[in-house]
C-alpha cells in the first residue's frame, strides 16, 4: 500500500514514517535506490499533522458505556461490567486491561482491589 493511502486511512505521521523505513528497507535489500526526500513522499509527510491524544473516559462516559452492556445478572453482563469498572478505577491502559487474569485482581480488605499489571507501556520489562 503506498503512502497516499495509509495518509488516507489516516495514520498518524509516525506510523507513515515506520512504514516508509520498511519500505526503504526491503529497497535496500533489493538493490534498487529509494529517495524518501522525493517530493512525492515529501508531499504526504508534509499534509499529514499529527493527532491529538485521545482523552480519558470520564464517569458520564462509563455510565454510558455500562447502560448499553447486557445485564450484569447475565456472564457476559458481569464480565464486562467489572472489565469496565476495574480499568476505569485503576486508569488502565486497553492492553493492560486485555492482559489481566483473574488472579491479578485481589480485594483488599476496607481498602478496595489490588490489581498487577504484568506489562504496560510504562513498565517494558515486565517487572509488574
């Protein structure tokens, strides 16, 4: 897929970036020459801003989020029900949240849940 269209799709200008060094790659492992200061490519770079950040859900987002979830006197119902509460109250990142096991998350009594992230963005090594 060329540059245009992943502009297009609407990735972000680092992720354009990644793209074009792979492309750049694969050309050098070729032998044939690629410019990425060619005024083409140049033009794509250049009409591309970088996106804001998305911003945190707050509680009137997370009602919402739990009135259109089945009833949580359903499975599925509870499930997602404590997904959503347990990542909202503990200001997890989707890919935290996706990484839990149910022995992560322990109650501590008149404290609240003690919850350990293997892996996040901020901790790489997974020291927890």
């Amino acid at each position: 897929m060329d540059a245009v269209r992943l502009a297009d799709r609407g990735l972000a200008v680092a992720s354009l970036c990644d793209h074009l060094a792979a492309i750049q790659a694969a050309h050098r492992l070729a032998g044939v020459a690629l410019d990425l200061r060619h005024p083409c490519l140049a033009m794509v770079l250049e009409g591309t801003r970088p996106r804001g950040k998305a911003t945190a859900a707050g509680p009137d987002v997370l009602r919402l989020m739990l009135a259109t979830r089945p009833s949580p006197a359903t499975p599925l119902g509870a499930r997602d029900r404590a997904l959503l509460l347990v990542g909202f109250g503990a200001a997890l990142r989707r890919s935290e949240l996706a990484g839990l096991s149910l022995g992560d998350v322990t109650p501590v009594l008149r404290r609240g849940l003690r919850v350990l992230v293997r892996r996040s963005k901020t901790d790489l090594r997974g020291a927890g």
